[in-house]
C-alpha cells in the first residue's frame, strides 16, 4: 500500500509534538500542559488511523468491486482495525 502524503505529515507533526512534551517534563513544566499535550498526540494518532485505514478500505474496495463477499472481508477488516486501535 502506498501511504497519503497528508497521513505522513501528520505523523511528523505528530513527531514534533511528542519531541515538545519531553522537552516540557525536562523543563518540568506544569503536569496540566503536558497532559493537554499529550491528549492532542492521542487525537492526531487516532485521525492518522483513520485516515490510513480509509484511504486503504477505499483502495481494496476498488480491486474487489463485483466481489460481494470479498468486499464484505475488507469493510469487516477495516472495522476490526480501528476497534483494535482503541
């Protein structure tokens, strides 16, 4: 599967939040805005699942057009994929 460019910048994104909450914990600020920080890198982690499992659904959709049960597998694939990410 090739990835989105939008799911990888998300990702460097997300790198460079998780790179700012250490640096704050070394800094020792206050545990409230780490945790703010935190709760954002868990949001945009979600999202990226999202949208990394979409983009793929949309694509196995595509290669089993006509195939009932096939498509069927992926969709509950798909779902099973972000049931487990929680």
């Amino acid at each position: 599967m090739e990835y989105d460019v939008k799911a990888m910048n998300r990702l460097k994104r997300i790198d460079g939040q998780l790179r700012g909450v250490l640096r704050m914990m070394d800094e020792g600020k206050d545990c409230k805005d780490v945790i703010t920080q935190l709760s954002a890198i868990r949001s945009g982690v979600d999202r990226t699942i999202g949208v990394i499992v979409a983009d793929n659904l949309v694509e196995c959709l595509k290669e089993n057009e006509g195939n009932d049960e096939k498509m069927n597998a992926v969709v509950e694939e798909a779902i099973n994929l972000v049931v487990k990410s929680r």
